[in-house]
C-alpha cells in the first residue's frame, strides 16, 4: 500500500513540475505576432494577453495600444476602439520615431470618428494623413483615408463628391499584386456596390460586383490569404448579387444566388445575416429580416454602441420589415428611437464643421492644380540663356560654399589641434581654456552676465581689509582644488551659495575673491570648467551624443553646451568632434606612410 501511495505522489510532484514548465514557457503568448494572429478570432483572449504584456513590458505599450483598439474595434466597441488608437497616436506623436506607425493609427482614427458618426474629426485626422501618406509613399494608407473622405461625404449627402472619392480610391489600388492591396481593393468594391445600390445606381453596382468576382478568383490562388477571409467576402457578393439579380426580375438567379449565399458559413454569423437584409426584404421574407436585424442588435447593444450610423441602418431596415408585415405600431416605436438616436449624433454643429473642412480640402486641392499649372507656364516661358545664368550662379555658389566649409573645416581642425596641445602640456587639465585669444579666429565672445547682487556686492568695498587679496588667492587655490578633484562642477545644482559654505565666506567677499582670482564670475569659473570636462569626454568617447556630453558635464541642456562652447572655443561641439576625428583620421594615415616607407 505504501509502494503506491508512493508512487502517486510521484507521479503528482512529476505532474505539478511539467505544468510549471509549460507556465514558464507560455512567454510565447506574449509576443505582437501571437496577439496580432488571433484578435479576430478570439478578441476578449487577445485583450487579456494584451494586458499581461502591458504589466511584463513584452513589446511597446504604442504596439499594445494598437491591438487593444483592433480588438475592440472587432467587438463593434468602438469607443473605446478610437480611446486606444488616439492612446497609440499621442505615443508615437511625442516620440516621433515612428512615422509610419503614427499614419497608421491616423488612418484608425479618421475610420473610427467616421463610424461614430463624428465627421468633423473623420475629416480632420484623414485630411493631415493624406499628406504623410503620400509623403512616405503608403498607397495603403493613402487609399483608406481616400475611401473614408469619400464615405464622410455620402453621409453628408454630397454624393457627386463622394463617387469621386470612391474612384479615386479603386484607381489607385486596381492592378496592384500586393495581396494586403488587393485584399483592400475587394472590401472597397463591394463598399461601393453598398452605396450605389442604396442609390439606385443598379448597373453600376452589378460591374463592380463582377470586378469583385474577378479579383476573389486571384485571391483564392494566394496562399498567404487569411483563414475565412475569401469566405466572408463571397457571403457578401453573392447577397448583393442576389438583391439585384431579384430587382431585376431574375428571380431563379436571385435564389440560386441566395443559396450560395447561406451555403457560406459567413451567412449564419451577425455580420454575415446582415448581408442578406436588402435581397430579403426585396423578396418581402420580413420575418428573416426581422430575425437577423436581432441579432445584431443584441451585439451592439451587449456593447453599448447603439449611437452610430450602423445602429440607425438596421433600425430603418427592422421598420422596413415591420410595415411590410402590417405591423405598424411596431414600425412607429423604431421610429421614435431612430428620432432621438438622430438628433443625438448629427448635430448641426458637427455638420457644418465637416461640411467647413470639405470646403477647405477643395478649394486647397484647386488652389495646388492653378498653382502647378502657372509654374509649368512659367518654365516654359524661361529662356535658355536664363538657365544657363542660373547653373553658372548655383555653380559659384556651390563652389563658395565648398570653399567656406573647406576654410572653416581647416580652422576647426588647427583649434581641436591647439586644444589637444593644451591639455597634453597640462597636468590636471582644469584650468579655463582660452584657446580663442592664442588662434586668429573671427569670433565676438560676449562677456559673462553679472546679477544686479553680484555687482552691488563687487562694489561694496566697506569690509574689504588689507591683505585681502593675498588670502583670497590661498583660499581660492583650496577651493579649487576641492571643486577640482571631488568634480563639484558635474552637479547642476550647484550654487554660489554652497561654494561659499565650504570656505566660509559671505557672499561679497566670495564673489570677489572669484573676480579677483579667475577675471569671471561664479557662473564663468564653473562653465569653464564643465567645458574643459566636455572636451576630454569627447576626445576620450567620440561616439558620445551632445545631449550625453552636456548631461555628463554637469549642463542643464545641450543648448546650453552649444552656446558656452561655442563662446570659449570658438567653435560648436559638433564641429570639434569632427575637427577630432579629421584629426585621427590624419594621424593613421600618416603612420601608414611611415610604415610603407620603413618597409621599404
């Protein structure tokens, strides 16, 4: 009995243990590419790894950010959708590292406000994107804002504007053999088909439907193409195509299209049964539309996202079905909801701002065209014997400036030099660099500022006793040397006052024992000496950013750094940094020449 009982305990321990293990390498779940794989499929999952990842710091909370919003945006949550893009967006807009991924949260926003029915904002955020996208050559990115622009002005009832918009967009996309590309250019098909028949435009919306066919046919031969993607996008086709087939009195074909439709699986999900409602209640099967207006419903309700565009179509749609049933008390209570839902979302207000920056992209897009046109004149009109005046003068200036920058260059490289000698001849390297006064450079050094304090107690001479210069001079070299080898200067913080404490000295007599022994104030002393430190850093690290330097010499900013260096040296950081390296540069070189020579 003991021998089992053993054993189960074993097996137990083991049991325990290989859990452990498989907890510890779950590290994979973690990861952007795992999360991004599985949000459409399983959002509330993606949303709790999402979290997890925030807290373990597993990639940049820019990137969580982003795929929350996905996530949620796949939940039709879309509140809290545009929270966590405009989250991304605020992110990438303070680092401004990633252009590319701030255009792409700029394209989440202008779709998101334009869901939410917010156009002003849609409008805003698509209008500031076209330019970056267009800039950083993103035809993706370009084509959505296009699209959303377009959709922007179709609810806005300015329809010529919006198939405008809509061409545009197909054009731009049509031919391409990128599969994210054309995976695009199908959705926007069968956008369009949506509003164009909603239009009544019938055979405008059947040749896209066909172009939509015919570019399904290409994606089924891509195997990089997503699980169930070419799946809901026939569910949609075949729906549409079933809705005009009927309203054209092709009623066989319109059935057999319709049975396509739910032999998909797409067509039994509350997207998917959405599909269908113009062809059902074309057909007037109003219990169906009844029935799958439902579930969507439910959705979005379970979501608190009642107040958009979506809403009030199914609402319209349901209302559709009840009078068509006869059941109008029904019809008239949707009613008074799409009522109150309406004037919460298309406030007048809103409108006009919408409507105001529509106006203002017009008239700039017309404003470019006359400009382009009036400089294409003007080059025409520009005679041979102008051109040649004006490559003769680029060319004078061009050489000019290589002339300048070649002088300049020289003169750095003679400082750094000069510099370089200085601190070797030194032993501690810490006294002020007067560099500038030893080498001809053109170069107006302003004086260092002294307080309206320092120069009242410069001038109150009523306690100075005899000898006090002398005594100034001893305690000045103890404070040196204090400031020197225990590198006080490094602090920013450091202040007259704490200098003071140290050799016990009230302020009037400090400053002018600091007058008296350096010919500068507190100010001047300490900046020469965090100089003298920044010029060693540089030689001694000369991969060193400037911000590093100014932060390791004890400056506030780099600016500062730029403005004192440039005062004492007569040149700026950089510059003495690549004067250094020309330096190296041409010291190697030489000791190759004599190494070839000594071979030789």
């Amino acid at each position: 009995m003991r021998f089992w009982v053993c054993i189960f305990v074993l097996l137990f321990v083991h049991n325990q243990f290989s859990r452990a293990d498989k907890i510890i390498n779950n590290d994979s779940l973690y990861t952007e590419k795992y999360i991004r794989d599985i949000y459409i499929s399983n959002p509330k999952r993606a949303l709790q790894l999402l979290d997890e990842a925030e807290t373990r710091k597993a990639f940049p909370l820019r990137l969580i950010n982003e795929l929350r919003s996905l996530s949620y945006r796949n939940m039709y949550m879309n509140k809290l959708a545009f929270m966590y893009a405009r989250k991304s967006y605020l992110l990438d807009s303070i680092s401004q590292r990633e252009p590319k991924h701030m255009l792409k949260m700029t394209v989440y926003l202008a779709e998101l406000s334009s869901i939410m029915s917010k156009y002003n904002e849609s409008m805003h955020y698509a209008l500031s994107g076209i330019m970056q996208a267009q800039k950083l050559k993103d035809r993706e990115a370009e084509a959505r804002l296009l699209f959303c622009i377009g959709e922007n002005n179709w609810r806005l009832s300015l329809k010529d504007e919006a198939y405008n918009y809509f061409g545009r967009t197909i054009e731009l996309l049509r031919g391409s053999k990128d599969m994210r590309e054309m995976m695009l250019l199908s959705y926007y098909y069968g956008a369009e088909m949506g509003f164009l028949m909603t239009d009544s435009r019938i055979d405008e919306a059947l040749a896209l439907a066909y172009e939509r066919e015919k570019l399904l046919k290409k994606l089924e031969k891509v195997p990089e193409v997503p699980e169930g993607y070419i799946d809901g996008q026939y569910s949609y086709l075949y729906a549409n195509l079933a809705y005009i087939s009927y309203l054209e009195k092709k009623y066989a074909q319109a059935e057999g299209y319709y049975q396509k439709y739910l032999a998909i699986k797409e067509s039994h999900t509350p997207d998917g049964k959405m599909y269908s409602i113009p062809y059902l209640i074309l057909s007037k099967q109003y219990e169906t539309v009844i029935d799958n207006c439902k579930d969507f419903k439910e959705l979005l309700r379970t979501q608190r996202d009642t107040l958009n565009a979506q809403y009030l179509t199914i609402l319209n749609k349901e209302v559709q079905a009840y009078l068509g049933l006869n059941r109008y008390k029904e019809a008239a209570e949707i009613r008074e909801t799409i009522i109150a839902i309406t004037d919460s979302i298309n406030s007048t207000d809103r409108k006009n701002a919408a409507l105001e920056l529509n106006a203002m992209y017009g008239a700039s897009e017309k404003e470019e065209y006359i400009a382009e046109q009036a400089s294409q004149l003007k080059i025409r009109n520009v005679s041979l014997c102008f051109l040649a005046c004006i490559v003769v003068l680029t060319l004078f200036i061009l050489w000019r400036l290589w002339r300048f920058n070649h002088i300049i260059e020289y003169k750095n490289r003679m400082l750094a030099k000069l510099i370089n000698e200085k601190f070797a001849n030194k032993k501690d390297g810490n006294q002020l660099l007067e560099v500038y006064e030893e080498q001809e450079v053109s170069s107006e050094l302003e004086p260092e500022l002294i307080s309206p304090e320092e120069q009242d107690e410069l001038l109150d001479e009523t306690d100075k006793e005899s000898g006090e210069e002398e005594e100034n001079k001893k305690i000045f070299q103890e404070l040196n040397h204090t400031v020197v080898q225990k590198q006080l200067y490094l602090s920013p913080e450091l202040s007259r006052e704490d200098l003071a404490q140290i050799v016990h000295l009230n302020n009037a007599r400090f400053a002018r024992m600091i007058r008296e022994c350096t010919g500068t104030n507190f100010n001047g002393y300490i900046n020469g000496l965090r100089i003298n430190y920044a010029i060693k850093l540089m030689k001694k690290y000369p991969n060193y950013t400037i911000r590093a330097i100014a932060d390791e010499s004890g400056f506030n900013s780099a600016p500062i750094l730029y403005n004192l260096f440039k005062k004492k040296t007569g040149m700026t950081p950089y510059e003495f940094k690549k004067a250094q390296d020309a330096l190296r540069n041409e010291i190697v070189l030489l000791n190759k020449f004599r190494l070839t020579r000594f071979i030789y």
